[in-house]
C-alpha cells in the first residue's frame, strides 16, 4: 500500500513479486573469473578468500571499497589487492560492511589520508566529491595512488543516464544532495526528488535492499519513458 499511489500516478498496474530476480553471487562470480578481467572491484564486504585466491590465480588485481579505517584493515588482512576509500561525499551506494551506513561516514581526505598511512603496502585509490584535477591532486597529496570519479561521467551519454538525469545534475537540485534507502534499501546518495520525499515517512517500513530495488524499479521506468524526474533514482 505504500507504493500503490505512486504506481497510480504512473498509471502502473500491481506489480507481482517474480520467483527471483537477483542473479546468484555465485554465478556473478563464475563469470567474472571466467572473463578475466584486468581488475575486480566490489563494495558491501571482503570476498571469500577462494574467491580471491583465484583471482590472484588468474592474475585479477581486487579491489575493495571501504568507508572506515577498520574496513581497510579488514582488506588488508585478507589479502586484497588495492584498496578503495569511499568518502561520505561520494554517490551511489554507501559500501560499508563492518558497521552501519549511517555510523560509517568520513570524509573522502580524511579517510583517505588515515589508510594510507596505517597501510603502507598497498596503493589506495580515493573516491567521493572528486570531479576534477585540484580534488585528483588533493588526493595524491594525502597519500592516494590515485583517484576514482563517478558523477562526473554521469553527465556522459556512454553512462546510459536519462537526459532528464543529466540536467538534473546541472541543475539547482544538483548541488543539494542528500542520503537515503528509498531507492533501493540501501544508504545512496543522490538528488532530492517526490520519490524521496514520499517514502521517507516509511522509511521503517520499506523492504531491505535488493528487494526495495523491486518496488522501484517499475517506477523508475514508467517516470523514465514520460520524461520524468520525480520518481526517479538520482544517484
């Protein structure tokens, strides 16, 4: 009943939960290994440590993403390769794993200054509100072996974002973010818009992440296909 006014809005029907519809970890990973790319990154915790033996087995580089000093010890000590720090500042999903999104918040300099000196043996790439030299340079300057972007590829059409997206990022709403679990169950950073504002008052209510992903999705493509913003994810 919480999403059947927006879907009203939309003009969608009741939607019907499917059996599954989550590709297994399992056979994500299959197909990883099996493509053997030059570098494997991920978020939400440490592989198991076949995974990563196989990895190094094939010549993977791994890369994990953290948002506390203890994440990246956590990294360290299982043997991954490079380590990624994920500031509050960044889009898209938060990649905390030892301890909640919400506690889990530090800036992208501080963290990245803070890991770097406490693990000397691997590079760190730092993420979040870089988006252009001065911030890559900040980054290397506090002991970064370099710097990850995202948003600023958004703007991209190769990003597969909707041109709506894009002004919106250009737009005033752009420079007024905020974090929220309403799009997928998960703390994201991304736009304000009506879908954030109408679930927030649920917020305790909502499905856990990946299943939210499922409510919203419907809308974000009926708001997508009548060149909407309101419903859409905004990350």
């Amino acid at each position: 009943k919480i999403f059947k006014p927006l879907y009203d809005e939309v003009g969608l029907e009741r939607q019907v939960a499917p059996m599954r519809d989550f590709h297994g970890f399992e056979n994500q990973i299959e197909a990883v290994l099996e493509a053997r790319p030059a570098a494997f990154s991920f978020v939400f915790g440490v592989p198991k440590p076949f995974i990563l033996a196989e990895c190094s087995r094939r010549g993977i580089t791994t890369i994990g993403a953290v948002t506390t000093l203890a994440e990246a010890e956590a990294m360290d000590s299982a043997g991954v390769d490079v380590i990624l720090t994920t500031g509050f500042e960044a889009a898209g999903h938060r990649p905390s794993f030892l301890g909640s999104a919400e506690l889990s918040l530090m800036g992208t300099l501080t963290l990245t200054r803070l890991v770097a000196a406490k693990i000397k043996r691997r590079p760190v790439i730092a993420a979040g509100g870089i988006v252009d030299r001065a911030g890559i340079q900040a980054a290397l300057d506090l002991g970064a072996a370099g710097a990850q972007l995202g948003t600023a590829f958004l703007a991209c059409e190769e990003s597969g974002t909707t041109n709506e997206h894009r002004d919106a990022l250009f737009g005033e709403g752009g420079q007024h973010t905020v974090l929220t679990r309403t799009y997928s169950g998960r703390l994201a950073r991304g736009i304000p818009n009506r879908l954030i504002e109408a679930l927030t008052p649920h917020a305790d209510q909502l499905p856990p992440f990946p299943i939210e992903t499922w409510f919203t999705s419907p809308l974000r493509k009926a708001a997508a296909a009548q060149g909407r913003t309101d419903f859409l994810a905004l990350y």
